[in-house]
C-alpha cells in the first residue's frame, strides 16, 4: 500500500480536522488531546461528514446526530447497536517530520 503524506508533524492546532481524498477515500487527520489521529471522514451512523464535526478531548463528534467517536479505537462510547461504529481509525506513521498513513 502506498504511504500518502499528509502534514509536518506539530502542524494541527488542538482540535482541529483536516480532511483529505486519498485514491478515491475520503479521510480525515485529527488533532485529539492525545495527538494526532486518522479515521474515516464519513460516519458509521447513517453516512454524516465527520469533516465537519468537532473534537472533545480524544473524540470527534458527528455534526449529524451528534454521536462521538473515539480517535484511537473508532468506537462510538454511547452503545453497542448496530450503525454506532466503529469508524476506521488508520495507522500513521512520523517519519523525517512528516505524518504519514497507509490507505
Ligand atoms: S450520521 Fe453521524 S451520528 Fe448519525
């Protein structure tokens, strides 16, 4: 799989989403209070855009129906029904100060 580059490592401010397209996947790099995070831009619930959602501490919230997600395990903390995730939540790597994932 090839590896995409997506921003200079200490680049994101707290909180912030920063969506890319990558061969035809529409994904998003997070900054959460732990670092970092890439998952899937679009949300297991009923399809909302994460990309436009907001960050809490190690969570994104959908802007949709306001379910979170969990930026290391994609899972949604609410409950276990079917459609409450997870969502993907993709290896990142830091290499020569950049971050880069595997799609
Ligand atoms: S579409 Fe995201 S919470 Fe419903």
């Amino acid at each position: 799989m090839p590896k995409h580059r997506l921003a200079p490592v200490g680049e994101l401010k707290d909180g912030e989403i920063r969506p890319f397209t990558l061969d035809g996947r529409y994904i998003l790099l997070v900054q959460g209070e732990s670092g970092p995070a890439v998952i899937d831009g679009i949300c297991p619930h009923a399809g909302g855009d994460l990309g436009k959602g907001s960050v809490s501490g190690q969570r994104i919230r959908c802007p949709t129906h306001k379910y979170m997600f969990d930026l290391e395990t994609g899972s949604c903390p609410l409950g276990r029904r079917e459609g409450w995730g997870p969502v993907a939540v993709h290896k990142l790597e830091e290499i020569d100060g950049y971050i880069y994932v595997d799609i």
